[in-house]
C-alpha cells in the first residue's frame, strides 16, 4: 500500500505563507506542516491550526544562529536551544509536535543530528530522514540558484506520483505560500505555484487512480497499530 504524507515547511515564517498553507490543506492535498515557533507570524499560524483538527503540526527547528561559526558538537548550543523550541512548540499548541524536521535540512549538520536524535529519542518524535517515512524533496522549484517552475507544475507532480511514490510511507515536502514584500528568502514565486499545483483538483484524483492514501504523521501510530494487528 502506497501512503502519502505531503508536509509544509516554514509554518509561521510569515502571514503569507501561513495562508498558502491553510489553503493547501483545506483546499489541497496538504495534510501536515512545520511550525517554526520562534518566527514573525508563529501565533497566528497557531490559531489558523486551532481551526484545521486534522492539519498535523510538527516543529520545524531553525539553528542557523546556533551553528554559524560553530566547529564542533560540543561548541554549538544545540541541545539547549532545541529544547527552547520544543518548549516554545508545546506553550503555544499545548501538546507535543506531530514529527520534527529541521529548517534548510540543518539537522544532517554533523554538528546538529546527534541532538536531533536524541530530542527525537526523547521524546518519542519522528525525525525526517530517521524514521521508516522516507523523505521525498523533488518538488521544489529552485535550484543553482535559478528558478524552475516546471518542476513544481502539475504535471511535474503527476508524474512524481505515477513514478517515484513506492510501497510504504513517503513524505512529500513543499512550501506553498503566497509572497509579500517584506518577507525577504530566496524562495518566493514559487511558493505560489506550488501553491496551485497542489489545489489543482487532478492531483486529487491522481491519488486516485494510482491508489495512494493520504495521510497526516498523526495517523503514523493508528497505521502501526493496523498493520502489526494484520501481521
């Protein structure tokens, strides 16, 4: 069986994002995304959730500060400000995180995945990369620093279904938005195509026809459960 799990990254980065993918799951096929606790637009991406029960919310950790300059594991302050973040997750939804991931993918930092795996350990979290999920990147439009919408249009996508979703689960990340002027990344136009591509109503029915389930990392223990009773 062939399940699908499609994550937004960057929850709460900004207002605009925060819309894109409350659009992309109520009107998508998103069904989790990434909470970055500490940014501009963190609470009120909170509160859109409160509203969206089966948007599954995990922590999105962003340590650029914490690794830049840093040369060793035991120079960078990793830990404690992992910790800070998985506080920060559980003060403003009140639970724990559905999964946890890292923003740019810094937890494959030599200096940062020894942390990651034990906060993830610790506290019973799935870790992208380190779980039986596999962690599927293609879509995304920009690379070498040129941008490539053909690679997030929707028949780029329909193709990724048709080709490269396998038995098993897979997550498949994205990072729809809609762009303002004051959110200054490298990563901005595109996340409106993704945007469209992902409401578009034939990605629905290529899930379909290619009988791939959607699901949310909250429905991993349910889909555990399931299949060592069926074992």
């Amino acid at each position: 069986m062939k399940y699908l799990i499609v994550n937004g990254d960057d929850f709460g980065a900004s207002r605009g994002i925060n819309r894109g993918i409350m659009e992309a799951h109520q009107q998508g096929v998103l069904t989790s995304t990434s909470l970055l606790v500490n940014s501009q637009a963190a609470t009120e991406a909170v509160a859109l959730s409160r509203a969206a029960p089966n948007l599954s919310v995990g922590l999105h950790a962003d340590l650029r500060r914490e690794l830049e300059g840093s040369r060793s594991v035991e120079a960078a302050p990793v830990w404690e400000e992992l910790r800070a973040q998985l506080a920060r997750f559980e003060q403003l939804l009140g639970r724990p995180p559905t999964h946890l991931d890292a923003h740019h993918n810094l937890h494959r930092d030599t200096r940062a995945l020894p942390h990651f795996l034990k906060l993830a350990g610790d506290f019973g979290l799935t870790l992208r990369e380190h779980s039986p999920v596999r962690y599927f990147s293609s879509f995304y439009g920009q690379w070498a620093g040129e941008t490539h919408p053909e690679q997030i249009s929707v028949e780029s996508l329909l193709r990724m279904l048709e080709t490269d979703i396998v038995d098993g689960i897979t997550e498949l990340s994205c990072h729809p938005g809609y762009v303002e002027p004051d959110y200054l990344t490298g990563y901005r136009l595109e996340r409106e195509t993704e945007l469209r591509t992902l409401c578009d109503p034939r990605i629905r029915q290529a899930l379909v026809d290619q009988s791939i389930q959607l699901i949310s990392y909250r429905d991993l223990a349910a889909l555990r459960d399931a299949r060592a009773d069926a074992g």
